[in-house]
C-alpha cells in the first residue's frame, strides 16, 4: 500500500470520527499555541526593554547611591564628576513617592528631582508646556512637570498648563507635560512628576543625591569615563565601593537581555509541558482506536497486508492528527497575540523559526506518542484478531 492511499485512509479514518478527533489534536493545538504566543510576549518584552535603553544612547552611565548612610554626594561632589574628561552633561537626581492632589482626584506616584540637564541626559519631551530651567532650581520653585500619565489622572483631558496641584499637601504650579514614553516590566514611565532638584530635596528632606546620570561624549570613550568616575567616587568615599554602582548601558542591556532570555524559555518550556500532554491524548486515542478497530486490522492481515503496511498505517493516523493540530494551533498563535496586543497594549514579536519549531515538535510528538500504539497493531495475530468481538 502506498504512502499516499495510507494518508487517505487516515483522514478517512479521522473524519469518520470527527468530534474524537477534534479532542485528540485539542492538546496539540493548546500546546502549539501556547508556546507561540509566550514566546512571542517574551521577545517582544526583551526588544521593547532592549529598545527603551537604546534611546537613551549607548553613552550614558549611572551612578547609584544605594546606602545614602555611607556615601552622601551632594551637588559640589557631582560637579567635581562633571569636570572628568570625556563627560558631555550630568543630571543628579533625587526621587520618592509622593500623593498628588488635584481638587478632589489624588495619585501616588514617583517624584523626580531633577535639573535642566535632565531633558537632555534622559532624552525627555515636553508635549505641552514645558521643562525645567536652572533659574527654577537656583531659586528652588514651586513647579513640576507632570508625567503623561499624571497629567490624564489628575486633570482628564483639560490642559493642566497654568494650574496648580498640591503634593504633599503643598501647591505646586504645574509648567509642562511630557510626552508618554510606555512602560517596562510592569512599571511606566509615565506615572511621574518632576520638579526642581533643590525644591524637591526640601520636600524629602534629604539633601543627598541618590542618582546621577552621565552623559559621554561619544560611545567610544564610555568605558574610559566610567573607569575615572569609579575613580573619582573611590577618592571621594574610600573604602565603600559596596555602598555604590556605576554601570553603563551595555551592562543594562545585558542584564536585561538576560532576565528576558530567562523568562522567554521559561514561559516556553511551561507551554511545552502542555504539547507532551497532547501527545499522551493521541497515543491514549490511537490505543483505543486499535481496540476498535481490531478485526479491521485482521481482516487486512488475511488478505496480505504485511506487519510494516499496518505500522505505517496508524502511524500515519497519529502525525496526521498532530500535524493538523500543529497547522491549527500556529494559526490559532497568531490570532491570540494579535487580540493580546491589541486588548492589553503587549508588545509581541512573532518568529518565524518559533512558529515553525513548534509545528515540527508536534509532528515529532505525533511520531513518539504513535508508535507505540501503531507497533502493537502490527503486532496483533491475525487469527486472534478475527476471533475478536
């Protein structure tokens, strides 16, 4: 019997049972799927992450603070950074959560305290209004720029512009708004104000700067500034290299690259699970099927078909229901993530090569879980098999 006639007699065979079938290739469709949309959100996390720090220029470095008790750098010791050969711009910083209030509509959200620098160094817009200047922050002023998402909550679609809010219970006047720059790893960027950095150093009653970032001027001497600010601080604060960091872009986007690449294959291996469950649902199936079907098997075997014409045809059977259900479950993959996309605003980054690991690993499912239920219809006696009610 040809391979051909074999094909035709399996989705004969399948389309005789069609609700069956159906409920077999169920967990092969669900499994396909599964991986291509995870993995699709997965990727397009890493490259929506890889993308954001890329904007920001691969010249930047940051320093952080993270035991103020230990290393308490003010604006002198952040000037002394700026005169290091090689840095363009700094912007310190000082930030915190705060309750923002407009009449009766209030929001937490995080605090920046910043200078005119800071647009630049962190590649900020103003879409209405807007930034800061340094007259703001010599003269340390009432002002903030609220973040986009801010801006909705506070004041709906009015223009904040020219209106005051209070934060913390003092009025601040609010001078711009910026323009939305998205969110990543659950936390947007948008759900910020920022004011004057002396303004804002009153306001957390702390006049330690716990950021700074550096703008070089160029990429290629990134790795020579950042060896002269880590020297310049170890000068400064000796023998508490524990209590700060300095890290350039490229170490970020490692790191990131690396959580992402985790998760991906994380969530890809937890969809995976779900594939090795169909193909038990198909070999649980094909099992059943020889049960059935058992003296069809030896009516064939007394008119000549041989052990190999038996094999191949539920073999056959069983890859034709995970290829059906692999084709399925790609398209069903697709659909899925662009209704994900759309609904909850994910990035998604569709890969061909995934989408096509993943139908070749349901044909091979469908190749593993078949044999064994295809060897033991071949191995059926003929005589036995026609005796059998």
């Amino acid at each position: 019997m040809g391979l051909i006639q074999s094909v035709k007699m399996a989705l004969r065979s399948i389309q005789g049972n069609k609700l069956r079938a159906f409920l077999t290739m169920l967990g092969i469709i669900i499994g396909v799927s599964s991986v291509i949309v995870l993995i699709s959100i997965g990727q397009g996390s890493s490259e929506q992450v890889t993308n954001q720090i890329n904007q920001l220029g691969t010249n930047l470095l940051t320093v952080n603070v993270m035991n103020s008790d230990s290393v308490k750098l003010t604006t002198d010791d952040v000037e002394k950074i700026r005169d290091i050969p090689g840095v363009k711009e700094i912007a310190p910083v000082v930030s915190g959560r705060v309750n923002v209030k407009n009449g009766t509509t209030s929001a937490q959200v995080s605090l920046i305290g910043a200078t005119s620098s800071y647009q630049a160094v962190r590649d900020v817009q103003a879409n209405q209004g807007r930034f800061l200047s340094d007259i703001d922050v010599a003269y340390r002023q009432k002002i903030v720029v609220l973040g986009a998402n801010t801006a909705q909550t506070l004041f709906g679609l009015d223009n904040p512009v020219g209106k005051y809010v209070q934060v913390e219970g003092t009025s601040f006047k609010v001078v711009g708004v910026l323009a939305s720059k998205g969110g990543s790893l659950g936390q947007s960027g948008d759900d910020v104000i920022i004011m004057p950095l002396s303004t804002a150093q009153r306001l957390v009653k702390n006049t330690s700067i716990q950021t700074v970032y550096i703008q070089g001027k160029n990429a290629e001497q990134v790795n020579f500034v950042m060896a002269q600010v880590e020297r310049t601080l170890a000068r400064m604060f000796p023998n508490t290299e524990d209590s700060y960091s300095v890290f350039n872009q490229q170490d970020l986007m490692e790191t990131m690259s690396s959580v992402t690449n985790t998760m991906t294959l994380m969530l890809g291996g937890i969809a995976g699970i779900s594939l090795l469950v169909g193909g038990i649902g198909i070999m649980n199936i094909m099992l059943v099927s020889v049960s059935e079907r058992t003296k069809e098997i030896g009516i064939r075997k007394a008119i000549g078909a041989k052990r190999k014409d038996i094999l191949l045809q539920f073999l056959i059977e069983s890859v034709v229901l995970s290829a059906l259900g692999g084709v399925i479950g790609v398209g069903l993959g697709f659909i899925i993530g662009k209704v994900l996309a759309t609904a909850m605003g994910l990035s998604i980054s569709y890969s061909t090569s995934v989408s096509l690991i993943s139908f070749l690993f349901s044909l091979f499912v469908g190749v593993a879980f078949g044999v064994f239920p295809a060897n033991k219809a071949a191995k059926l006696d003929p005589i036995q098999a026609l005796r059998y009610e």
